[in-house]
C-alpha cells in the first residue's frame, strides 16, 4: 500500500480504504480467480 498509494494525499480514513478496495476489485488480477479481476470474473460470470 506504502509504494502504491500516497498516504498523505487522503482526508479519512474511510477515503484511503476506499481506493484500495476499488483498486483491488478492479485492477489486481487473482489466481483464484484465473489471473482475471474480481470485476471481470463477476461479468464473465453474468453479474453484473
């Protein structure tokens, strides 16, 4: 979180969390999932 986030660019905490979940379910592919983001697993899936 150090490297990719700026700590010192957010007003809450609850703003910081915010971006790593969205950044998480949007942009980190996952082995579980098959190297595919959470977001692109649900739409393959057929949710939306």
């Amino acid at each position: 979180m150090y490297i990719d986030f700026d700590i010192n660019n957010y007003n809450t905490v609850q703003e910081f969390i915010d971006d790593i979940v969205w950044d998480n379910n949007n942009f980190r592919p996952s082995y579980a999932l098959q190297y595919k983001n959470p977001v692109e697993y649900r739409t393959q899936l057929g949710f939306k």
